[in-house]
C-alpha cells in the first residue's frame, strides 16, 4: 500500500497500478478518517469487485456548520494507514484542505429535495458539503465504482442522485451497516461518548430493531404509529436528546404521512433518527422493503 498526497501523484499512482496489475476497474471509499471495522468492511468490499482500491482520509471542512466538530473530530494517520493497508487498500489519498480547495472556490454541488429533511434540516448546507467533495473524488480518481456505508443512508440516497443527475460514470455500492456486539452502529463519533452515554445508546439499535419487528407482525402499520414507538422508546433513556425521528421512502426520502401504511408502501421505507448523547450526535436507520419487493 502506498500513501500519497496530492492530485498528480495519485493520478499517476492509479495508472500505474492499473497496467501492472492488469485490471480495469477502480474503487473508491470516501473518508474522513479514524477507521474502525464499518470503513474496512467498505474497503474489503471494493477489494473483493475492484482490482485497485483507494481510500481517501480527508476531514472535509466544508460539511461541519457552526459550532460542529471539524476541529475536535478525531484524527490519528498512522492508525488509519495501519488499518487501511490491513483492509486491503492499495492507495490512500491524504490531501490538504489547500489541495482540495485552492483558493478562491466559487463552485459547490447542491441537490435538492433529497437533502431538505433528515440531517439536512437539522444541518443546513452540510450535503452541500458532502456533494461538492464527494464530486470532486470523483473527478480526481475516476473510480469505477464507490462504496458507502447505509449508516448514513441520507448520504447514500442523495451521493446516487448526484450521480444521477450529473451523469457520473460511476457506480455506487451502498454497504450493510457494521455494528458492535452490542448493537451500537459503528461510528468514528462513538469516542466521544462517556461511559453511560454509550450504555444509553444502545437504545437507538434496540429501539430500531423492535419497530422493525412490530412493523413486520403487523402490531405496527402506520408511519405515524411506528413514529411514535421510537419516540416513546429512545425517550426512555434519560440523556437521550431526539434530534428528530422520521419514517420515509428511499431512496426519494420523501416523508411518509401519519397515516400512511408502513409496509405496504410502493417503494422501501426508511426509519431513521438522529439522537445526541451529551455532546455526541448519533445516527442510525433501519430499512424495510414493501411486500412486492
């Protein structure tokens, strides 16, 4: 594995790699560093459907809003390398901030309506963020497929609009999401979390995985109804703090009504909430697939 820092030498590193491996197709996993077991699930996949792989670490400071976390998200490049290379990285794309963004930048990547609930409301201009770097990726690498994990499932629905729309020759592979033993969805933000913080967390997997269940024995059949059941639940937690708790179509992530049916919605159905444990934001989702799916 080799670690490189700028636009030119990946380039050239990919293309040599390429025809000394004799292969044809590039992966790409996108990342803002601090690997743990999600992001080298993503890099075993690409591994396993492409003949180069490239991870690229790159905490991207245009997705954090005032008040975020850009300048406290955790960092550690030798543990990334370490766990990059174990993965089966072949290239690992380290750019500067001047890299990414030379000055001045006038043009960002924005896509709309898949954007405007979920974590884009609660962070406004964050998949703005996500959008222009994740392009920009693309650009640079030209992978020919790009894998992301579902943890992020807003991520994922609005990365394959992007594509869509722009005409990206790309594909992207949406990756299962990887949990602890516990249950607890994986998470470079997970350190932040205090003892009991992370105990308490444990509600958002338990409170997701028993709507599943009641959605499928028919105990819950409404948006409004399976709702409420994660309300009620996460509340139970005393530091839990519910940013929001939706109940939505994917990938179109167009809110469901209270009184629409759950599982016999035309396309896949999305639960998804954002909850915050002390000063940790968490996220995670659940996707259930209609009866003719």
């Amino acid at each position: 594995m080799k670690a490189v820092r700028t636009i030119a030498e990946l380039r050239e590193e990919i293309r040599s790699l390429k025809a000394a491996k004799d292969v044809g197709t590039v992966g790409l996993v996108p990342t803002m560093g601090y690997l743990h077991e999600g992001h080298a699930s993503l890099i075993r996949a690409a591994k396993e459907k492409t003949g180069v792989v490239v991870v690229s670490i790159f905490v991207n400071p245009i997705q954090f809003g005032p008040g975020e976390d850009f300048e406290t998200y955790p960092r550690d490049e030798q543990r990334d390398l370490a766990a990059a290379e174990n993965a089966g990285a072949d290239l690992v794309f380290l750019p500067t901030v001047d890299t990414m963004y030379p000055q001045p930048t006038k043009t960002k990547i924005a896509v709309s309506e898949v954007t405007s609930g979920l974590c884009g409301a609660s962070r406004p201009g964050h998949f703005d963020g996500v959008t222009t770097v994740v392009g920009k990726l693309f650009n640079i690498v030209q992978p020919d497929y790009a894998f992301f994990g579902m943890k992020d499932a807003q991520q994922v629905a609005v990365i394959q609009q992007m594509v869509y729309d722009l005409n990206f020759n790309v594909t992207i592979v949406p990756c299962p999401i990887v949990r602890e033993e516990d249950g607890l969805a994986l998470s470079s933000r997970n350190v932040y979390l205090s003892p009991e913080e992370r105990t308490q967390a444990l509600v958002l997997s338990r409170s997701l995985r028993e709507a599943k269940e009641a959605v499928e024995s028919g105990r819950i059949r409404t948006a409004g109804e399976a709702k409420r059941f994660l309300t009620t639940r996460i509340s139970e937690s005393p530091l839990a703090v519910i940013d929001y708790v939706e109940v939505a179509a994917f990938p179109a992530l167009a809110p469901l009504a209270d009184g629409e049916p759950v599982i016999e919605h035309n396309e896949s159905v999305l639960m998804a909430l954002a909850v915050k444990f002390g000063r940790t934001r968490l996220i995670d989702n659940c996707l259930l697939h209609s009866k003719g799916e």
